[in-house]
C-alpha cells in the first residue's frame, strides 16, 4: 500500500563541514555504503519501490549513486573487485528514483511539501537519511507499515529521550491506545526541557496522507521561521488522528558526530 518514501535532502550538513563542503552529508559513508543507502534499502524492505529525493545545489553525488556507472563497470568486471557493486546494482534494479530540488532550505516541512509532484495523491512514507536504523527482524519502516495497513493514518516514530534533549526533537504526548502506539494530542517543536510536553520524541521515520500537503500549504512558518512538519501534523491530529510508534530497533543520530562515529563502531562490530 506505501509504494513511495520521500527523502529530504537538499540540507547543507554544517556540523559535518568541511567534509559536506563538496559532499553531500547524506552520501557520508557509515563502512563502505552512504547513508542514504541505508535509508533506500530500508524503504525496499518495507515494500516501497519509487524514490522520491528532494535535493539541492550540490547534490550531484546523490543521482549519481543510485545509477550505473558504466566506466568503472567496465574497469572492474570480471576482477576480483566486482562483488563490490552487487548491492548497489541490486537497489538500483529494485526500484526507480525521480528527484526534485528545493530552492530554499525554509524547514522540513516545506521540504516535504517540495516533493508533492513527486508523490502525488496516495500515502507515503518519509526517512530522513541522518537517522540510521537498525533491526535484525524487521526495519522501522516495515513495521510503520504493519501499523499503518490497520489505522490509516498518519504515523511518527517517536522514542525516549533525555529530557534535557528535548530541545534537539520534535516531542510528542498522547495517550496510549495499545502498547507502544500513542494517539497524539499535542506536539511541539524542540520545545526546553520545562516546557516539553514529554521525552517522546520524534525521529526521522514517518508515514503520511497525502492531505498533508494540503495542510503544510497553510502551515505558517514556526520554530525558528521555518515551516515545520510538527505544526502540520498537530493540525492533522487536532482533525483527525495521527499515531506516535515507539519502534523496536536501534538508531542513530547521524547529523551529529559522536551519533555518526558510534554508527559507524556498530556496523563494524556487526560485519565482524
């Protein structure tokens, strides 16, 4: 039923500079594969089979990932180095990617608005690259799927954080309806610790309606004058019903260092 994932990523990575000067934040390798990757396969697991990439000037690097590379094929094939590109041949064979660029870097939920003509009128999930995610059994967005097949609705990962982080998320409170899946009343964007409604926090896995783009349209800008999807789905919520999930799995936060080197320490452990 979810057959496209948008991804945002037309971010200029600044806590990543000046590695992400000339490189996209979202092609930083975590091992041998980018970031981003991570987030495609995730969301072929999970069922979808177009990718939709809102990019931005400086992103060449990303189109040209998820392509074939003719010339080093050619340079590697029938060598020991080969095997190399088995996986990303195979992402690409898996599924097909459009791309559209925003022009102005006016918050998450204008990014998400931006890829509207990439989505059209059907549900979709959303992953943003920075937050990598781990399970054995089954991946978040799989298992936001599940949930979405019984409710319908607009879903959000959320999981605890610090409390003295909750000026770094969008932050959730709700009351549970089953275990770990919380109907939200109220959210509010890297709210302080005293005024944080909960440490529920949101993290880069969503699935939304396509009436969302609707309701970003008239979305005023918010937190630090950008137009954030918290406030859209706050509306929605106020309207309807939107879901906060409490996924099974590990994540980290990839936007920052000390997430992207423990990462990186995790997948490495795991190849051993």
């Amino acid at each position: 039923m979810i057959k496209k994932c948008l991804f945002p990523a037309a971010g200029y990575g600044t806590r990543f500079l000046p590695a992400t000067k000339a490189t996209p934040k979202e092609m930083l390798p975590v091992l041998t594969k980018p970031l981003i990757q991570y987030g495609v396969e995730e969301a072929i697991e999970a069922g979808c089979n177009t990718m939709a990439i809102v990019t931005g000037r400086g992103k060449r690097a990303i189109e040209d990932h998820f392509d074939i590379s003719y010339e080093l094929e050619h340079q590697i094939k029938g060598t020991s180095k080969e095997h190399y590109l088995t996986e990303i041949r195979d992402v690409i064979e898996k599924c097909t990617f459009s791309y559209t660029r925003q022009t102005e870097m006016k918050g998450l939920g204008h990014a998400i608005l931006t890829g509207e003509t990439l989505i059209g009128n059907e549900p979709f999930a959303v992953i943003l690259a920075d937050d990598l995610c781990d399970n054995t059994s089954s991946g978040v967005l799989s298992q936001m799927v599940k949930l979405y097949e019984k409710y319908q609705c607009c879903i959000v990962a959320i999981e605890e954080v610090p409390k003295e982080e909750t000026n770094k998320y969008g932050v959730i409170s709700g009351r549970e309806i089953e275990d770990g899946i919380f109907m939200i009343d109220n959210m509010v964007e890297k709210p302080e610790p005293q005024d944080a409604p909960s440490n529920l926090a949101i993290i880069g896995r969503y699935i939304l309606t396509p009436d969302i783009f609707e309701i970003i349209k008239e979305t005023k800008p918010g937190k630090g004058g950008e137009i954030q999807i918290t406030d859209a789905l706050l509306t929605q919520a106020k309207k309807g019903m939107v879901l906060g999930f409490k996924f099974k799995g590990i994540r980290f936060d990839c936007g920052s260092i000390d997430g992207f080197v423990k990462a990186t320490n995790y997948f490495y452990e795991k190849s051993k």
